[in-house]
C-alpha cells in the first residue's frame, strides 16, 4: 500500500510508522544518490533515512518500512531490529 493505507494502518492500530530511504553520498558527483540494498545488507556507505513518519503522535513502539526505488516504481519492505545476543 501507499501512504492513504499506512495512514489508515496507523490510526487503526494506535501506532506510528517510520518509513525509512536509502542513500550513499557520490563523491565524484557530490551528490547524494540512491543506496543500493541486496541480499538484506546495504552497501558501502549506504545510510538510512528518516523519509516520513506517521502517527507520530502515538507513543508505541513503530513499525518500520523501506522505501526503495526500483526502475518504474517502487516498493516496500518491512524492516526489523537486529537482534543482539
């Protein structure tokens, strides 16, 4: 879904969601650019960011999505803590 679904998602459940981008710096360009993410692990120098949050104003603990661009459009992903031993 996109934003008017992760709204709706939001209210009903009580709870924010963040919805996170990637991005690297291109130092030949000086620019920032899309990060790639493949197999689950970002590459050199990829960050994530902050895109957008929703439900911000609820005080749980968020569900958290990527963004990623693909050719013509893009998709989601849902992203999970890592876990510590």
């Amino acid at each position: 879904g996109g934003i008017p679904e992760q709204y709706a998602i939001s209210e009903i459940l009580q709870t924010p969601i963040i919805v996170y981008t990637a991005q690297k710096y291109n130092t030949l360009k000086k620019k920032i650019e899309n990060g790639k993410i493949r197999k689950n692990k970002a590459e050199k120098n990829v960050r994530l960011r902050v895109f957008q949050i929703i439900g911000d104003k609820y005080n749980k603990t968020p569900i958290t999505i990527l963004w990623k661009k693909l050719k013509r459009d893009g998709h989601y992903y849902s992203l999970c803590p890592k876990k510590i031993d």
